[in-house]
C-alpha cells in the first residue's frame, strides 16, 4: 500500500510551513493555518516576513533571520526554544504570541538546501501561565539552554576562525588512513588549495607518499609518538606551474588520544622556512668564500714572512715563532667558520689552541671550568694569547720539565724534584729559586 505523504502532511496535528531558499512560501498544512489563523490564499508565494512582518531591529526578527540562514548556509537543523513572535489576530490587531519552532533543510537533487520546513508549536498560554513554578522552570531551562547554545556555537566560531587565521599551518587528519577533517587557510596555501576534507594525505598530496611522509604518520600512529621535523625538504605541486616545487618545512605530528589512550587523530603543524633555509645557505656560501680568501691571505703572508726571515734570521726561530702564531691565528678562524662565526665555546678555543702549541705534552694538560662562548673577535684574542702562555709553558714553565703536567682553571703548575712551584697570575709561589727570565715569561 501506497502512502499519500502530502495527505498525510496536511492532516498533521503539527503546524508546518515550507519556504524556498528566498524564503517565500510554498506550502503550508491545515494546523499551520488555524495556529496563525490565516488563508491558504494569502500566504503562498509570499516572503515569510511580508505575511508575518516584524520589526527588523526586534529581537524576534534577528532570530528568527539568523536562524533560517543558519539552516541554508550550513545544511544543518536549528532550533528555536522560545521565541516572542507578534502575528495578526483575527481582529486585525497584533497579537502578542511565543512559539517554539524548529527549522529543517530540504536537500534538493545535488545536494543543497532547497526547501526548509518550519515546525511551529504556539506556547503562549504556558508563557502566560509563567507564574505557575513548573511552566516558569521549563521556560527559563529553555532561555538558558538557548543562551548557552548560542553562545557555545558563537565560541566555535571564533575558535575556527582563529584557527584559520593562524599564521602557521595547522591540519587534523583522523584514521589509519590518515583522512583530512580540518585544514587552515595557511596548509591549503601550502598545498596550492587543493580539495582535501575527507580525502586520505595519499589521495590529497600523492606526491608525498614516495617522499616518506605518509610512512611518517603511519609510524606516529601505529607508536603514540611525535615526530618532530626540522627544515625538511617536501617537494608539492606548484599550483602556477603544476612542477614539484621543493619547499623547507619545521613540523610536528603530534598524536590526538581518545579517552582509552588509543590514537584517533593526528594534528599537524608547523612553519614554511623555505626562505630562511635560503638565506641561511646564501650565508654559508658567502662564509666559504670568506674563509677561502682569509687562508689565501694567511698564505700569502707566510710566504712574504718566509722571504723577509730568510736574510736576517739565520737559524730561522723567530721565523718558527711568527709561524707558530700565525698557525694560531687560522686554528682560531677555523673553529669560528665551523661555527659560522657564531660565538664559540672558550674551551674548544683553548683546547684547541693549547694542543697545536704544545703538541704531543697535551696528555699532561687538563682544562676545565664552566662553559663561556666568546664573541668572534674575542675568540681570536683569546686564541693568540692562549698560544703565547702555551709557548711559555713549553720553554719555560711546567711542560719543560718532564714533572710539569697540568693546566688546571686557567693556572699552569709545575712540579720539580726541589720543590712546587706554582705561577698564578704571574706570581711565582714557592721553594727554590728561579731565573727572572723564566719568571717573566711565566707572567706572559
């Protein structure tokens, strides 16, 4: 047996009325036009706010208004739990009336809201009625659920919008298929605004699968795990050129549990560093080239010392020593440019320095101390006077005797059969005696 679904409409004890997307009426059920008492006649094809019209700046009217665009924007029911909506009485005169009413969309064959049916109750006499202590709770319930609902979906709202607007890109993808559920403005940039809600991260950005990042968030998934991913080189399509373009990304995938602490979701998010990847490499390249012409130049000066010693240094010491500093001065370039003249740490300078100057006495040196990173033009300071005490040490002070064994927080020590000597500060302290040559190049 067939069902007459429009007789059926009709005789519904319920109030309806359907309106179309410009919300005109075009059609109404018998127990909607006893409610508002009108004719089927002078309600059809009319905008719902002409046949029941309202002041625009009411309270009434901006409900009612937001709720029917709710409906049509977001293809989702809205409700209404207590609304003051005036009508014409059968006397001509307004009519002072409170309804409940429930909007519902109509999907039409490609699938947008075409129709929304309204269910209207008329609860007027239970709003008449407030004084009564039940009716007056089951109002002020319903004005408060409606005031925390609306507040709730206007908190939402500014939360998606900030999401949106954050700076970084930000995506949530759900499953062990990794479907995309939320995706800001910043991430569809990134991935030249591609269609990817309810799509899996392979069927979105099949470019990243051999790329290992899809194998990435399967591990995150399967573990429990972040995975924290730091100037990595992802190759997506140019949305200009439709090439793979190669992109820098700092990123995180971190895991979303559920209440059972079972991964259900995985939030991405992170930063576009491609340009500062390329600044940073143009900064090396000028930085190799700059240390390449430094050594050239320390070169050169080493051959021109090589020239001027060779006539007026006949056993070649002093050219030894001016050597040696030299060697000192690159060793301190070196370590800076390995840092890319960034501070560097005093006991790498020192440790570094100590070892070339006293070369195979360095097993009987200790350095130790709290770490300090110096400046780079204090680094190359320290450098050379580190070479001079070193040098010192070896000729004069504790490495030139086979006692002598170690630097300790900056204080060279020396131990001899007649006694301890120790230079601090350039104050010998001690048994014994000792040349004042020696004393005076233990204070350099």
């Amino acid at each position: 047996m067939s069902i007459d679904f429009e007789a059926l409409f009709s005789l519904s004890p319920n109030p309806y009325i359907v309106v179309d997307r410009a919300l005109r009426i075009v059609g109404m059920n018998e127990a909607y036009l006893k409610a508002t008492m009108r004719e089927r006649d002078e309600l059809l094809g009319q905008g719902i706010f002409d046949a029941f019209p309202s002041d625009p700046d009411s309270e009434s009217h901006r409900m009612m208004q937001a709720s029917f665009a709710h409906v049509l924007e977001k293809g989702e029911r809205d409700e209404l739990a207590f609304i003051r909506y005036d009508i014409r009485g059968e006397d001509g005169e307004m009519s002072c009336r409170y309804w409940s009413a429930t909007h519902t969309p109509l999907m039409g064959a490609d699938g947008e809201v075409a129709f929304v049916l309204q269910h209207t109750v008329d609860v007027t006499e239970l709003h008449e009625l407030r004084q009564l202590r039940d009716e007056m709770h089951v109002v002020e319930r319903a004005r408060a659920v409606q005031a925390r609902n609306r507040d709730l979906s206007e908190e939402s709202q500014r939360i998606r919008t900030m999401f949106d607007q954050a700076p970084g890109f930000i995506a949530i993808v759900e499953g062990p298929d990794h479907v995309f559920t939320l995706a800001n403005h910043a991430y569809r940039r990134l991935i030249g605004e591609r269609e990817i809600i309810g799509r899996s991260v392979a069927e979105g950005l099949p470019e990243v699968v051999e790329q290992g990042f899809v194998r990435l968030l399967n591990e995150v998934y399967r573990t429990g795990e972040p995975y924290i991913g730091r100037g990595e080189r992802v190759a997506l399509v140019s949305e200009e050129t439709g090439e793979l373009e190669d992109r820098f990304l700092d990123f995180i995938y971190q895991p979303i549990f559920d209440d059972g602490g079972v991964v259900r979701q995985i939030f991405v998010q992170g930063q576009d560093v491609t340009e500062e990847v390329a600044a940073l490499e143009r900064q090396q390249l000028l930085i190799d080239e700059l240390n390449h012409r430094v050594k050239n130049t320390l070169a050169i000066v080493q051959s021109l010392a090589t020239q001027s010693f060779r006539e007026i240094d006949a056993f070649g010491q002093a050219r030894q020593v001016f050597d040696a500093r030299l060697r000192a001065l690159a060793l301190a370039h070196d370590l800076l440019t390995e840092r890319s003249w960034q501070p560097a740490e005093l006991a790498a300078t020192l440790r570094g320095t100590v070892a070339a100057a006293v070369g195979a006495a360095m097993d009987r040196v200790r350095i130790s101390g709290p770490k300090v990173l110096l400046a780079p033009h204090t680094s190359v300071s320290m450098a050379l006077a580190m070479h001079e005490l070193a040098t010192n040490a070896v000729k004069y002070g504790a490495l030139s005797h086979a006692y002598g064994r170690s630097m300790r927080n900056g204080i060279f020590r020396r131990k001899r059969v007649a006694g301890d000597w120790c230079w601090n500060g350039g104050k010998a302290v001690g048994q014994g005696s000792r040349r004042p040559a020696a004393a005076a190049s233990a204070r350099a």
